[in-house]
C-alpha cells in the first residue's frame, strides 16, 4: 500500500514537471494512470520532452474502452449490428389524399373555419 501511494506522489510530481500541460489535464491524468499500472509504466519511460503530446493523446481518447475490449465488446453484445431502414417499395397507384383544413371543418361543423394568410376574421 505504502509502495502505491509513494508511486502515486511521483507520478504526480512528474506530471507537473510537463510543460503546457493545465492543471485540470494534469489531474485527470494522474487520476487515469493511477488506475491503470501498465499506463503509468509507459508514462514514466516516454522521454520528458515527449510527454506532453502522450498525455495529450492520452486525454483525448474517446473514452469507449480506451484500455482494452472488454467493454466495446459487451456493448456489441448487447447492441448488435442492425442495418439501417431501407425505404418502402410501395409504388403508389394514385395520390395520396391530401384534405385543406377549411374542407375538414366545414364538413364537421360550417361555421368553423381558419382563416387564410391575408383574410380577416
């Protein structure tokens, strides 16, 4: 345990050390190496002019199982592959029917009506 936390406070005393890198980058990547020993062991062998662009590149995975496949895998399982909808074939012999409100409502009820753009009331 001891061993881990000594490793942790180097890891982040170097990580400060890395020019251009903002303090926000800087702790969220601390906090995604400390999760994951075999990052942490390639962050402390990349050259120091180096590691800005690999924590960099690190930061901007885009975050869907970055580490592994486990979980692209379990989201494949449970989301397969579905082809995307294709359009009817149906061929229409006639027109769709197409109604004007003012038709509608006048069979309903003849003293509704809505007005049309540039008619008053």
């Amino acid at each position: 345990m001891r061993d881990r936390e000594d490793l942790r406070k180097k890891l982040n005393s170097k990580m400060k050390k890395v020019v251009d890198l903002t303090v926000r980058d800087c702790n969220k990547a601390v906090r995604m190496l400390s999760k994951n020993d075999e990052l942490m062991v390639i962050f402390f062998t990349v050259e120091d002019e180096d590691k800005f662009e690999w924590v960099k590149d690190l930061l901007e995975d885009d975050g869907v199982d970055p580490f592994g496949g486990d979980t692209t895998k379990t989201l494949e399982d449970k989301h397969p592959y579905k082809p995307p909808p294709s359009m009817p074939n149906t061929i229409f012999s006639e027109s769709p029917l197409i109604m004007d409100v003012n038709s509608v409502l006048g069979e309903l009820n003849p003293s509704l009506t809505v007005p049309r753009i540039g008619e008053t009331g």
